[in-house]
C-alpha cells in the first residue's frame, strides 16, 4: 500500500484553471473539431461481434460509431448506430438473413466506400469550409486519414461541432453533416455569434 501527503489548505489561495482557448466559430482552425486518435483511444470492435449486441454496446457507452478492425488492429471499415438501426436488421431479414447470425461485419461500411479528408488539408482549413466540402455527406461522421503514414489519423462528428459552435440543434440524436449544413446555411447564415475566430 501507498502512503499519501496531506497538507493543510489554511495559506491556499489559488485555484489551477485550464488554459483557456478562444471561443469557437465558424472561421475557428478545424483540428478543433476534429478527435485524434493520438490523443484519444480509437473505439474499435472486432468484426465477428454480433451487430444486435453491438447495437447494444454502442447505446450503454454512448458511442454513435466504432472503427472495425480484424485481430491485429487492421482498419476494416466503420459502424455506426445508423448501420444498426431496426431498418437495416429488417433489410437484412427480408434478405434471409436471421437477426442473431447478423455480424458487425455484415451492417459496416467497408473501407472501399469510405471517404475520408486529408490531415494535411484539415490542418489548414477553418471550420466553414470543412462543413461546406461536406454539404451533401448524409453521415455524421469524416474519417481524417494521415497520408503520409497511410492510418485512419482520427475523425471529426458533426455533433462535435454542433456543440462547439453552440448550435440550437438536438444532438440526442446524430445530425450529419448535410444537416449541419443546411442549419449553417439557414438558421445562423448572419449570426454573428458564429463568426467568432
């Protein structure tokens, strides 16, 4: 066992505060939207996993998408809620497929009909022009791949953003990145609270 130092906070005066960034907005560097798995753990699954647990692991951590890897961390594609939805088990079954011998490898999308965004770019983009090259993307989620080490580098989620720029949109539920669009283009086109940089 460890032993632990106690003092007294009798001649304490200060508080530690975070350094504080500037507001987000619009015109704001768009790596800070953007989740890097250099800093944060990739939430990866395997693709054998049952999509119906899946579907219930992905709800109990409050994850909207998971990268699927094969047993040495090999990026295969992605799932997300959207992929396991009751539509899509239905599909399936009209398929002939039972809902229990569904895999996540069955419901995700294959790295062959993925687009992601370059880091290099993202790094030199602001945040308008990352939703507007993603005006008609019906997903929530961009994968943002290094391409000089040839990996998935991390993502960005239209939620991320939405709450960034403390936009008036649900996020109990996945808003794409059309969605968030078209929220920049009509709700807030002239808010000024946006256009903090």
């Amino acid at each position: 066992m460890k032993t632990l130092t106690y003092v007294t906070t009798k001649d304490v005066n200060e508080l530690a505060w975070p350094e504080l960034q500037q507001n987000t907005g619009l015109y704001s560097p768009a790596t800070r939207v953007f989740t890097d798995f250099k800093v944060s753990i990739p939430r990866v699954i395997e693709p054998t996993v049952r999509a119906d647990v899946l579907a219930n692991i992905m709800k109990k951590e409050h994850v909207r998408m998971k990268v699927v890897v094969d047993a040495k961390n090999s990026f295969l594609g992605i799932v997300s809620l959207e992929d396991l939805s009751e539509e899509a088990f239905i599909k399936q079954a009209a398929a002939g497929y039972l809902r229990d011998e569904l895999l996540a490898i069955d419901l995700m999308r294959p790295k062959e009909e993925l687009l992601a965004v370059s880091y290099s770019s993202l790094k030199n983009s602001d945040i308008e022009s990352l939703i507007y090259s993603q005006k008609s993307n019906p997903f929530q989620h961009l994968l943002v791949v290094d391409e000089e080490t040839k990996a998935i580098r991390g993502l960005i989620s239209a939620n991320d953003i939405v709450r960034q720029l403390k936009l008036n949109v649900d996020v109990t539920t996945s808003t794409s990145f059309a969605k968030l669009h078209a929220v920049i283009e009509g709700d807030y086109a002239q808010s000024k609270r946006l256009r903090v940089a």
